[in-house]
C-alpha cells in the first residue's frame, strides 16, 4: 500500500469515528516526530501496540480485502497466565462496504465484535475439527448478545447496529460490511496481532508499505522501525 493511501484512509476513519462520537486518545494525533520524541513515556502503548493499524493483508487489494483499526488499550500476556490484572483489549475497526476481512481464528484471544453503527456486519462461520482446523462442515455455538445462538457451517450472521457476536478460540471467522461502511467496536482477552491471527489461506497480517510521502501518524507495524 501506498502511504499516501494509508494517510487519507486514517482521515477517512477519523471522520466517521467521529460522526458516531468516538474520538480516539491524544496519542492517535501525534506525528512522527512527535511519537519519538515522546517514546519513553509512551513504552505501555509502544509495547502493546495500541494505535492506527491498516492492513490489505499484503494482498495489494484494499478495498476488496482489508481492514482499519484502531487499538485503544491492550493488557499483558502476564496478567492472563497469572489469571489476574489487566487481561483484556479494546479496538474500534471499520468494515468498508464488500470489504472481505478473510477467514481466519484465534489460538488465545476470545472477542467480542460489536456493530457500534452504520450499515449490517456479515460475519460468515465454520468449525473447527478436532485439532482446531478450519472444517468446512462443520458448524458450532456462539453468543450473540449473550443469546446462545448454534450455527450451521458457512452460516453469515447479519449483525444491525447495536447487535454482537461472541467469538471463542476455534471460532473460524470472516467479515465484511453489506450495504454500506460499518464502525465494529471489538472487546477481547489481550491481543497479539503478530502471532494469534490464524488464517485459513496463506496471507499476511501486515500491509507493505510503499513510503511515496511522509507518514500523518505512524501505524503499530511502524513502531519497530520508525521508534527504535
């Protein structure tokens, strides 16, 4: 992706953050320089990569498979193996009308997807098998606003605003907006993009970036680069 493409997505995301009363934390607007001239008392958020996040899954297809996010708060793999403190993550995404975020799962995370506004979420469903694979026949249970809701294999929930679903480890997954763009708030146990995104065809987290200008703010995947 182009970072002239990836600074105009982050204006594009603020604005509609901001017409459903969502205004991200003072960091979000740091610039560059900024952000490293403030790296040492901004570690908690370096180290659990809170911020702008978006993503083509290296496919180079943004508005037909991708995604934006913002992670607002991420706790501490400590705290959820010593099963106390802060063991949880909070992020508000954006699913662009026909935008596919591609079928995949957790090892660790269980999550909440919220439809916070906009058009229906699609989120489309399949099992595991035994060894926690995607099955392609298999279906399973979930929540959808805490009601216990059992899906046949390939089912997609048609989530309106105000309407989630809750999602377990082994929950394989895909989404998109239908009918329009939709804000989605996500609650879940502590989140590790890099390595608990498990994908049911062989694609990448991270976008790759093109630098054709200078980045407004960085994103998480810049962290390691731009704050060392």
């Amino acid at each position: 992706m182009k970072r002239s493409r990836i600074n105009d997505i982050i204006t594009e995301a603020d604005e509609m953050m901001r017409s459903f009363g969502f205004v991200m934390p003072p960091f979000a607007y740091w610039s560059p320089d900024e952000f490293k001239a403030r790296k040492d008392i901004a570690k908690n958020v370096i180290d659990a990569r809170c911020g702008w996040d978006i993503t083509d899954y290296g496919a180079g297809k943004y508005d037909e498979m991708g995604l934006f996010l913002f992670t607002l708060r991420n706790g501490r793999l400590a705290d959820l193996q010593r099963g106390g403190g802060m063991c949880y993550a909070e992020k508000l995404l954006i699913s662009k009308q026909d935008q596919l975020s591609p079928m995949h799962t957790h090892l660790l995370k269980a999550e909440d997807i919220i439809n916070r506004g906009g058009a229906t979420l699609v989120v489309e469903l399949f099992g595991s098998d035994d060894a926690g694979n995607f099955a392609d026949d298999k279906g399973g249970t979930v929540f959808c606003d805490g009601i216990k809701c059992d899906f046949a294999a390939g089912e997609k929930l048609q989530l309106k605003p105000g309407e989630s679903v809750t999602l377990m480890p082994g929950d394989w997954h895909a989404f998109w907006g239908d009918g329009g763009d939709v804000l989605i708030g996500e609650v879940s146990t502590v989140n590790n993009d890099e390595t608990d995104n498990i994908f049911c065809e062989p694609i990448g987290r991270f976008a790759n970036i093109e630098e054709d200008v200078n980045p407004k703010h960085l994103l998480v995947s810049d962290y390691r680069s731009w704050l060392a």
